[in-house]
C-alpha cells in the first residue's frame, strides 16, 4: 500500500509572505511609536530640568532599525552626561540679574575691564559703560547631569514588546 498527498508550495509560500508583511507593517507602526513617546518624553525630561525648553529642539529620527534621538542646543552634551568646563584660564560667567545673562563674555563687546579683588573671591569683568560688575570668573564649574536621555530610552524600549503586539493585532 501506498499514501501520498502534494503539499501546496504556493499557498504556503503566500500565508508567509501575508505573514512577513504583517510583521513587517507592525514593527514599522512599533519603530514609530517608539520614536514618537522619546520624543515626548525627552521633550518633558528637559522642560523639567529647568530654564531648558525654548533653548532646546528635540529630534527623534527612524532610520532602519535605529531610532536616533538628538538634542540641539548650547550645551546639550555637558546636560546630558554632567562634567566640568574648564577655563583657559578662566571661565567667565554672567552676573544673575544684569544685562550680560545670556550673553559670552567674548561677545559683550570691549566694553570690560578685568578687576583682581585684594580681599578675596573671584575676578570680576566690569562694564565701561555703568561701571557695574557683569562677570565673575572662575577657574572651573561642575555641571550635574540635567538630562536622562539613556534612562528615557530604556524605559522606553522595555514596552517595545507591547507596543509591538498591539500594533499587529490592530
């Protein structure tokens, strides 16, 4: 006795391609999704970190399998890791409350001039104009990290697996 049957190549060969498309389609709607909360979350990590928000623009990009987050803005980098800035040989920092806030020493103008106080604390840059203190230096400063990019990612990702299962079940 003999028993054979044909299998349908082509039908099978038809539901995984349906199948290879869905998954295809869900992990593309997953990829964006996922960009899409880093975005918002990166967005709010720095709103919430202080005066950050107008100075900063937050880009999630979705290239292949990658998904990019970028930060521009003065300083991103040092506020996302913490570090120190050194001075050559000093850094000069604005005065809270006068006209320099915002402004680089460099770029006020030669409108300064460099004062060395005999009793102490650091030098400071005053204005011609208003004689009024409008920088103070320092040799160094230590910046705490200000932004939580990687914690933000990583909480992120680890719904990966839901975020993928509802986009294939629709």
């Amino acid at each position: 006795m003999e028993v054979s049957f044909k299998v349908d190549t082509e039908a099978f060969k038809k539901g995984i391609d349906e199948t290879r498309d869905r998954f295809d389609q869900a992990i593309a709607v997953s990829k964006n999704m996922i960009a899409s909360m880093m975005k918002s979350a990166v967005e709010a990590d720095i709103a919430g970190a202080g005066n950050f928000s107008s100075r900063y623009e937050v880009n999630v990009k979705v290239e292949g399998d990658t998904i990019t987050t970028e930060i521009d803005g003065p300083g991103a980098a040092i506020f996302a890791t913490g570090g120190t800035v050194e001075g050559h040989p000093l850094l000069w920092l604005p005065i809270s409350g006068t006209d320099a806030e915002g402004i680089r020493a460099g770029d006020y103008g030669n409108q300064l001039f460099s004062v060395n106080r005999k009793t102490g604390g650091p030098p400071l840059l005053f204005s011609i104009a208003d004689r009024a203190p409008k920088y103070f230096g320092v040799p160094s400063v230590t910046i705490p990290k200000k932004f939580h990019i990687a914690e933000i990612q990583e909480d992120v990702m680890s719904d990966f697996k839901e975020i993928f299962e509802g986009a294939l079940n629709g």
